[in-house]
C-alpha cells in the first residue's frame, strides 16, 4: 500500500512566484500547480511524505488594501486542493508581504481549520499582529536568509503534516505565541523556586517561567470644565446588578458586561438589586448596593447642580479574575457607547 | 527550636465504635464528631462522611482542609490563640495523621468554596484526592451572618482535625521527621529567607497568625517550626484553586524545601510573615517593613509567595522591588490568569525586578470532569463557584470549569507540579 502523501498548499507573492516586481503587486489570488520559486527547495526539504500540492500566488499591494477581503479570497481557490497544512512565506523584513502571509495563514486556520505555518524576520510588523493565531519561524531580515530558513519551515510543516505534537518556542524554534498552557513538570513549584534562587544567587542563568508583561498605561482624560452642565455616567467592575442578576454575569471571570437603565430610580435598594461579585462578602454591597455604585450620591449632586445629569445607563462587569483581554475588550465597547450618548465624564467604581 | 512530627500513616477511613489508629486505618466514631461540633450554636445541622482515594466521590463546596494531629510534648497548643491556649508552638513532638484531611463542606456565600474529586482527571489538581478524607458538613443557623458563618465552619474544623488527631497521641509513628536550624559551619553558603504573605483583605479573605487577624500584624519574623505546627489557619474563601489551605500552612512546601537543602546549599535564616492589604497606604507600609526585615537578618535571597490574586498581585510586586533594592535576590511563585484560551496578560501588576518567577499554572483553564457516583455536599453552587459559569453543569452530572474551582490546583506555594508554559 502506497504511503499516505500529507498535503500542503503554499502561499507566495507575485514576486517569489516569478510573475513580476511591484508592477505587478495589484494581481488577484491565483492558483499555480505544484510547487513554485522558494517552494522547490521547500519541497525537496520536505521529502517524499509530504507535497506541495499548489501554490496560492497573490500581489502584495492588493493584499495590503483590503487585507481582510483579499484573505478571504485566499481560502476559495484552496479549499479544493483539501491541505493537511498551509505554509506561507518566508516574508522575511517584507511588510505587506509579511501582512499577507499572516492574514492568508489565520483566515485559513480559521476557515478550513489546518495547521498553518509562515516565517519572517523579528522585526517584521506582521509578527506582532499574527503571532498569537499563527506560528512564526524566524528569519533573517533579507532573502539572503533563504538556505537556512527553508530546512527550518520543512521541518516545521512536517511535523504539522504528521500531527505531532508542537512543544515550547525554545525547543520548537518559532516566536512565542503568548498562549500559556498548563502542564504538569516534574518538580513542585516549591523546588523550582528554590533552585532558580540558587541560580540567581549564584550568577548561573536560569529562565523565569514567567517574563513580565509590558502594561499599557492609559493617560488620564483632561478634567470635565463645565461639570455643572455635564453628563455623568457610572460605571461599575463591582457587580451590581438587578435583583437575580438577568444577565447572568459569572461572578469571576466575567465573558460579559451589561448595561441597565437607571432612569428614575434614585436609590439602589436590596429588594431590587444586589451584587453578582464572587471576590468579597456580599453582605454589605446587597444590604445597600449604593455602597458600590453609588447612584444615591450621583443623584444628590444632580439635584444641587454640581453635575448637570448622571446617564441613564450605566455599565457593569465584574471584576474578579477576569483576564486582561476581556476586560480591555469590555471597555472598548463601553467607552465608544458613552461618547456617542455625549457623556462627559465617568465615574468607574472597583472593589 | 527543634520540632519532630511523628509521622503516622494513614491509608483507609472507616467510621467504628470509638475514635483511634490502628494498622493505618483511621477509624471515625461519628455520633461524638457530630456532639462535638455541633456545641456550636451557630451550626444547626452537621453530618460526616467519609471519602478515599480513587473513590468515584466528589467534595463540594469545600472551605477548609485541615491534617488531623496532636501535640506530643513541647510548649503550646495546636491553633494557639484560636482553639488552643496562647503558647509558643514549633518545639518538642507533634504526631500527624500523614494521608488524612479533615474537610469543612457547605456553602457560606457560594462563590468561593472549591471543588475535590478523589478520582478522574480532577484528582490530579488537587493533593486532596489522595488523602483519606473526614468531611464535615454543615448547616448554619438561619439569619447567620456569612462572617460567623466563616467562623463557626472555620472553629468546626480546627476542632474536629485536633480530635481525630488526638486518636494518634500514643502510637508509635512509621517515620520521624526533624525540623532544627542547625547551626552551619560552611560560612559561604547563602543566606535565604522565606517571605510568606497571607491573605487579609477583610470580608471573608482572612488569615489568622497565633490568633491575630492578619490585617492587623506589622510583619513579623517567626519561626519556620512555628508555621509547620500550627500557628497560622486559614479563615479565607478566596477562589479554591489559590486560596492556602491549613493543611497547606502545616505543610509550606517552601520551608520543607529549604530546610532539605539547609547546611547543603543553602542556610535557611528565618521566615518573614506580611499581609496582603486593600489600602495603598497598607500595601506601602507592610511591604516596607517585610523587606526591611529581610534586610535586617541579613538575607541574601529571598523567596516570596503570594495568596490570591489581582489585588495581592500588587503587594508582591512592591514585596519585590524593595528587597531587591536592598540588593537582595528574589523569586517569586504567583499563578495566573491568563484568560480560558491563556492568551491574556496574567497578572494585574509587574516590576522590572521580578525577573525570576515560578507560574504554577493558569486558573483560567477549563477542564471537564465527568460525572460522580456521590456527591458529599451539594453540587448546585458549582455554577456559581468562582471558576464556574452558566451551564458548566452537564446533564449527565459531569461539569466543564475552570481549574480555579479546584481546591489547591494552583497553590501558590508551589505544593503541586503544575506549571504554565509559554508557547
């Protein structure tokens, strides 16, 4: 019985596919037979177990102009050819080209669900935009890199191919994706962290399981000038919500946030809402939710003039082991909501 | 100081006709467990039962977990200032019933009791499933607030683990374990200090040193014996997978590691206890005094360990950076919350200096676990369970949550194996 043949489809630009330089950087995605320009030596890199079926060749520029339609359009022409794996590139410092081989890479992952694989140079700008979704080989930063990056991807696709397990970035050698992944190692946490101390103390090297993240510092907004005809809202990480919690917020690791109509309403009262916040004693915040957003004082401002309204919506989540992304993707949302009803200024309550 | 633990092995449960050791079996008389903590007005209704490794058994709500033992001889008593008399614990003998938990169940306010399954993929993330566990479980009066509800379940446990241990006071232990700081004649060896924060936020995040609230203490130097015999208990429901256990306490995994490498490649000098604050002000003034501490016994290195998360993320970091600014090396061991599919930023707070950290793994990372034969407590709260979420329950009784849920799973004093990767 002949051996099962994993099959691969390519993506190149109009450039390494031989068709032409930037004159030809508008060209439309187009399927070519078989293996072509830097997908030869990839193919004989690859051995007789794996083929490269076709190559998918579009122009750098129609890429980059609309990158999301031109990735789409990308998945149609490869679809037919049923690839085990999908491998693009290399871009090396190239960054419409590395943009291209990203965006083409996540829209099939997505699409057809196969592993998929491209390579490029640290400091191509692509890297950071698909590095999660995609694993990136790297490269040198000019196609001078070519001969030591081909066997590198062969390997990779290979192992992609055959379904074997990926390990970590170091052993692997393509650029971290920034996904952890629990598992289980051979030592308690305790006897690792008395050994990375001896290294430490001792000047050895030793790698932290954990490298500190860069945080995002968000400047503060210019105060409000005229607060006495200013909209005010509230918003809450704190849990309060209506009584039995209708939007069922997870009391930790919250996937959503909700919003609610205050209008008329001038005191949060236990028999009408309460606190869906699994990270503190409720007692206190269901006895009188004020405590945590405190609309019974918003409302005592509006009535002096202080402020010119309080919103009449306000947002809320809960803010207990929620993951970073989550919470950066709740206030996006809430923020573009507050500016379109002109709100001026907000009040964000934590516990 | 010298403290031996007299190690009794204990490999079944059975409930009998009195309380006692024998051949490794615990035997639990259940009609005077429940008499005995059912003393306590506050709980209306208490029942016992028993769960063992490998059974098809699982534990939930859980608060607490707590190894059954005795005081032999030496100065103090078990839970000093709590349910012992005040005295200096961390000398003379102590028996333990190695291989036994005594577990509180119920539910006190839902969200931050954890979960144990004794077989399955679940047993794996929790040291519990391999431990022959005594589960209380208890029922508080109506109208008791969630704060005296804590603290009857807390007294409950800490009373029944000190009677089924005093079933061991007279039989021989199988192996004698000695914990003494002795004196090391390899001058050149570095000095490590233990920094150890507990939790003490206030409402329901509480941990109590020799009795005292831990919210209230300046930092203080103790003992590494006195940690491992008793004289912190935990009073926290802060999420089950990170929240230190009693049976943690009387166990630091980091100090048994440092004595084992003691005189080796190491001396161990001491233990520095801090807090975990919700004020700035708090947070500034404890850090300041742990890491002066530290300096002042002349510290070289210094691990530190952390409790919870988010908010505490922030004292750790402060811990951090000052005892490294004395010039003092540190490693830290945190968890993470690095989302369901890990592709979050973990932690709510960083310095440049904490450049040496242990993960213990993502709390953030869902498991399913199939469905149980018993359930010993109740399984409802599961949805609500910080790690839980609407329809993590199955309709075969099995659940899909989040490993937070799991009682220890991400112990962040390093007790178990588990380990985040970056890939």
């Amino acid at each position: 019985m002949a051996k099962k043949k994993y099959r691969v489809v390519h993506y190149l630009n109009q450039f390494y596919a031989g068709i032409g330089g930037e004159e030809k950087a508008n060209i439309p995605p187009m399927i070519k037979e078989g293996a072509v320009g830097p997908g030869r030596p990839l193919q004989q890199a690859l051995g007789e177990e794996v083929e490269i079926v076709a190559t998918v060749v579009c122009g750098d520029s129609y890429f980059a102009e609309n990158i999301e339609a031109a990735a789409e359009s990308v998945v149609e022409p490869v679809s037919p050819y049923k690839p085990d794996v999908f491998v693009a590139g290399p871009a090396f410092n190239a960054g419409r080209y590395g943009i291209a081989c990203g965006a083409a890479c996540s829209a099939i992952s997505k699409k057809l669900g196969i592993p998929v694989v491209t390579a490029m140079y640290k400091e191509n700008p692509a890297l950071e935009l698909y590095r999660k979704e995609v694993y990136i080989i790297p490269t040198a930063g000019s196609v001078r890199g070519m001969a030591e990056t081909i066997p590198k991807m062969a390997t990779f696709v290979r192992k992609l191919g055959l379904r074997q397990k990926i390990g970590l970035p170091e052993e692997e050698g393509y650029f971290p994706r920034g996904i952890r992944v629990n598992q289980f190692v051979g030592r308690t946490g305790a006897e690792r962290a008395v050994d990375m101390l001896l290294s430490k103390l001792r000047g050895e090297p030793f790698q932290t399981e954990y490298p500190m993240p860069t945080f995002e510092r968000i400047p503060p907004s210019p105060v409000v000038k005229e607060l006495h005809s200013a909209t005010i809202a509230l918003v809450t990480t704190g849990g309060i919500v209506p009584l039995g919690n209708p939007d069922r917020i997870e009391a930790a690791s919250a996937s959503k946030f909700a919003e609610y109509n205050i209008a008329g309403v001038y005191d949060l009262t236990p028999d009408a809402y309460q606190t869906c916040h699994g990270g503190y004693d409720p007692v206190y915040a269901n006895n009188d939710p004020d405590r945590i957003l405190p609309l019974d004082a918003m409302r005592a401002l509006e009535k002096d003039g202080t402020i010119g309204k309080l919103y009449d919506r306000y947002y809320v989540t809960v803010g207990n082991a929620t993951s970073v992304d989550n919470a950066q993707r709740f206030g996006k949302v809430i923020a573009e909501k507050l500016k379109a009803a002109d709100v001026e200024g907000v009040i964000l309550t934590s516990t | 100081m010298r403290l031996e633990l007299g190690i009794i092995k204990i490999e079944d449960v059975q409930f009998g006709e009195e309380t006692t050791v024998r051949d490794g079996t615990l035997s639990v008389n259940k009609k005077e467990l429940i008499a005995l903590v059912r003393q306590d007005e506050r709980l209306s209704e208490v029942d016992v039962e028993l769960a063992r490794p490998g059974e098809e058994v699982r534990i939930v709500p859980v608060k607490d977990v707590i190894e059954p033992r005795v005081k032999v001889s030496g100065s103090g008593e078990l839970f000093p200032g709590i349910i012992g008399k005040m005295g200096t614990v961390g000398s003379g003998r102590t028996n333990v019933l190695r291989g036994s938990g005594l577990v509180t169940v119920g539910r006190i306010i839902g969200y931050q009791e954890g979960l144990i399954d004794m077989s399955g993929p679940g047993a794996e993330y929790s040291p519990f499933s391999q431990t022959n566990n005594v589960a209380l479980i208890l029922h508080p009066v109506d109208g008791l607030a969630p704060h005296a509800h804590e603290e009857a379940v807390r007294l409950a446990g800490l009373r029944a683990a000190v009677h089924l241990g005093k079933a061991c006071k007279d039989v021989a232990p199988d192996e004698l374990e000695v914990y003494e700081l002795s004196p090391v004649t390899d001058t050149t060896l570095p000095r490590v200090a233990y920094v150890q924060t507990l939790l003490s936020e206030g409402l329901l995040h509480d941990t109590y040193l020799y009795g005292v609230d831990a919210k209230k203490i300046l930092p203080s130097l103790i003992h590494p014996n006195e940690v491992m015999d008793g004289a912190i208990v935990s009073g926290n429901c802060v999420s089950a997978c990170d929240k230190h256990t009693t049976y943690h306490h009387l166990n630091n995994p980091v100090i048994k590691e440092l004595y084992r490498r003691h005189g080796k490649d190491l001396i161990f000098i001491g233990v520095v206890i801090s807090n975990l604050n919700v004020t700035l002000a708090d947070k500034e003034r404890s850090s300041d005094y742990a890491s002066k501490l530290v300096k002042f016994i002349g510290a070289e290195g210094a691990i530190i360990t952390e409790e919870g998360f988010g908010n505490p993320d922030t004292d750790m970091m402060m811990l951090c950076k000052k005892v490294e600014e004395y010039g003092i090396k540190t490693v830290l061991i945190t968890d993470e919350y690095a989302g369901r599919d890990g592709g979050s930023q973990s932690l709510a707070d960083a310095v440049p200096q904490a450049d040496a950290v242990i993960s213990v793994g993502n709390a953030n990372e869902v498991i399913a676990l199939p469905p149980m034969k018993r359930i010993i407590g109740d399984l409802k709260p599961a949805e609500v369970i910080a790690g839980g979420f609407v329809g993590c329950l199955t309709t075969d009784g099995g659940l899909s949550i989040e490993i937070q849920a799991i009682m220890g799973s991400t112990c962040q004093l390093g007790f178990g194996k588990l380990a985040a990767r970056g890939y």
